[in-house]
C-alpha cells in the first residue's frame, strides 16, 4: 500500500473547565500563536470535554466565550486560524463514538491523567470522564491534523490518538488517518502549580492561590509569587543546580519561557539570587506580559456576541473539513447514510 501523505495541519483545544491559567498560557495558547501562518491552524474550546466533570450551565457558555477571549486576545485571528467551539460540530461527537469502538478498554486503564483526576472516586466519577482521550483522538483525527501543539500532560494522549489511528487504518485495511505527532517543545511544557512544586498547574486546582489566572491583576500576579512555596537556597550557578529543586525550576522555567529565554540565560543572569530578589522580578515580567492580555480579554468579554459570532463562523469552517473526513468513515466502517447528509 503506497503511504497517504497528508496535508499539514494544526489541532488543538483548551476545555472551558474554569479560567485560564499561566499554563494554558505557556503550555498551550502562545504556542497556539507560533505557529499560526506557518501551516493550517485549527483551534477549539473544547467544551464536550469539560462537561465530562459538573459544569453550572451558566457558567460553562461564559467560559466558553472566556477561552475564546483569551485566544483571541494572546493573538489568534480568525482570518488565519479556524476558531470554534467543539459542540457546534457535531461529527465531533459522532466519530467519538466510532473511536469507542475502537479504542481498547486496556488502554484506557493505563491513562494516567483519569488516575489522576478520578483519584480514590473512580467508580463514582462520569464514564465520559473515561472516555474522554478517545474523544480527544477524533477531535484531532477528524481534522487529520498532522501536528497536536500540547503539554507534557496530553503526552499519553496524543500517543493514544496514535494507536486509535493505527488500529483503525489495520482493521478496515485503508490508510485514512494520519499519525499525528504531539509538539511538545520549549521550556514551560510542564508549569507546576505554586504551592506544591510535584503537582501540574490547572485551572481546576482547588485553590486559586496554587495558580497565576490570565485574568490576574498586578497585585494578585505579585502576592501569588510572593507567597510561591520554595527552599531557602538562592538560585544555583547552573541549570543542574536545580535538580531535586521543583519550585525553584518552576519559577525559573515560568521566567524563561515568558520571556522567550532559555532556562539556561535566566540562571546566567539570576546566579546566586535569593527570591527577595527573583519574585518580584519575575512578577514584574510575568505582569508585564499577561496584562496587555487581560485587558484585552476584559474589552472583548464586553461583546458576547461578537464572540458567539466569531466562533459560529469559525464551526462553519470547521465543518467544511470535518464532514467530508466523517462522510469517508461512515462509508469505511459501514455506515450507511446519504451522500448529502454531511
Ligand atoms: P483541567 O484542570 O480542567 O484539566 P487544565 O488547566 O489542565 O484544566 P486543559 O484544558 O486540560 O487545561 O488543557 C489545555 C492545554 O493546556 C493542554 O494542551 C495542556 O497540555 C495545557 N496545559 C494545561 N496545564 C498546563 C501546565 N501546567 N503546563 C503546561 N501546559 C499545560
Ligand atoms: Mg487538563
């Protein structure tokens, strides 16, 4: 069989699960933005996949629009990225389903972020809360996107899209879906929360004290950091200094990445320094930064319209690439429907 080559193309989503963090930011959104003109760029609120844990439905239609503001404000434009909202398009959900089928129950078993989430609650917790990366896998395959920009935590799951892929092209022996390779590059892939430097920042955390929000003012950006766990050494003369150091890399690797260094510049600059002196630098950055964004975000929140607008142009043109892709699913497994259902 001669190999398909595909088309490179973007995807990546963000869940309105709450507001955005600095993680999002670093891990997810300015990376977002990179790459924009370089190749095709599909970008998604993934709100199917925040509804797998409660969501007040108030709040989940303002966070949606809340995402979106922050794509838009970090400098995505719907003229040179799709941008929409997973729920307008239904093949969505559609090939989620077919993926169920082909996804395994083992390797759903070995998802380390269900582990996490679910906790000691695994039999209490929402079977789409389960069934989620396999939807993740059609919201990527139903692009055939080449190239998934993520952090290191959507690592399994890219790798699962992978082997969903793969399992589907042997057993209808075609040659449909692309193998997607994750993007996991930079200094800011892993953003760990502040007050406990072995756990991920998310914007579900339990206390906002653990998390810089994109919407944070300058005082709150500067108490977090203050109050940011650390070891009473100053910063190391190397990066190996910082081995067996989690808050100390954290924050050095939020600084970096903010400001476009590598970790490496940083300690070359910041040797030696106790944090009475790297905190409020890196607050003074880090405010520097994100509040061109806020302000931005706050001026287009004041519009919900124009957002719902935006993102059902974007669902339109998402659309035209998605259904053609479902229509030759359903006609490789058997599905029947008609021509111009799609
Ligand atoms: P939740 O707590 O609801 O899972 P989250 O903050 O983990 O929220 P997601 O919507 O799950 O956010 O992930 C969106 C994107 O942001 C993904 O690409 C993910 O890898 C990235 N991301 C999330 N948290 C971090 C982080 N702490 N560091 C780097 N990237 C992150
Ligand atoms: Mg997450």
């Amino acid at each position: 069989m001669t190999e398909t080559t595909f088309t490179p193309r973007v995807f990546s989503g963000i869940k309105p699960s709450g507001g955005l963090t600095l993680g999002n930011y670093l891990g997810a959104i300015k990376r977002f933005v990179g790459m924009q003109g370089q190749m095709e760029t599909v970008y998604c609120v993934v709100d199917l996949h925040a509804i797998t844990v409660w969501q007040d439905p108030k709040e989940l239609a303002n966070m949606t629009r809340e995402v979106a503001a922050g794509y838009l404000a970090a400098g995505l434009d719907p003229s040179q990225s799709i941008l929409f909202n997973q729920s307008q398009v239904a093949a969505h959900a559609e090939l989620g389903w077919i993926f169920n089928c082909v996804a395994r129950v083992g390797w759903m078993n070995r998802m380390t972020q269900f582990k996490d989430k679910a906790g000691s609650n695994a039999e209490k917790v929402s079977l789409g809360l389960y069934a989620y990366p396999s939807l993740m896998a059609a919201d990527i395959l139903l692009y055939h996107a080449t190239h998934v920009p993520v952090g290191e935590d959507q690592k399994q799951h890219v790798e699962l899209t992978r082997d969903i892929a793969a399992k589907f092209n042997h057993d209808f022996g075609v040659d449909f879906f692309p193998m997607t390779e994750p993007v996991i590059e930079g200094p800011a892939m892993r953003i760990m929360n502040l007050r406990d430097g072995t756990k991920k920042m998310s914007k579900s955390g339990e206390s906002d004290m653990e998390r810089i929000n994109m919407t944070d003012d300058a005082d709150k950006i500067a108490k977090k950091f203050k109050k940011a766990k650390t070891d009473p050494e100053p910063l190391p003369e190397t990066l190996e200094g910082l081995d067996g150091r989690p808050e100390a890399k954290n924050l050095v690797e939020i600084y970096a990445a903010l400001n476009d260094q590598s970790a490496e510049a940083v300690i070359g600059e910041y040797a030696g320094a106790g944090w009475g002196r790297f905190k409020p630098a890196l607050a003074d950055l880090a405010v520097e930064k994100l509040s061109p964004i806020a302000d931005e975000m706050a001026r287009l929140m004041a519009d919900p319209a124009e957002i719902d607008r935006i993102l059902s142009e974007g669902a339109d043109k998402a659309r035209e690439i998605a259904n053609p892709i479902l229509r030759d699913t359903y006609g490789i497994v058997g599905l029947l429907r008609g021509q111009n259902q799609f």
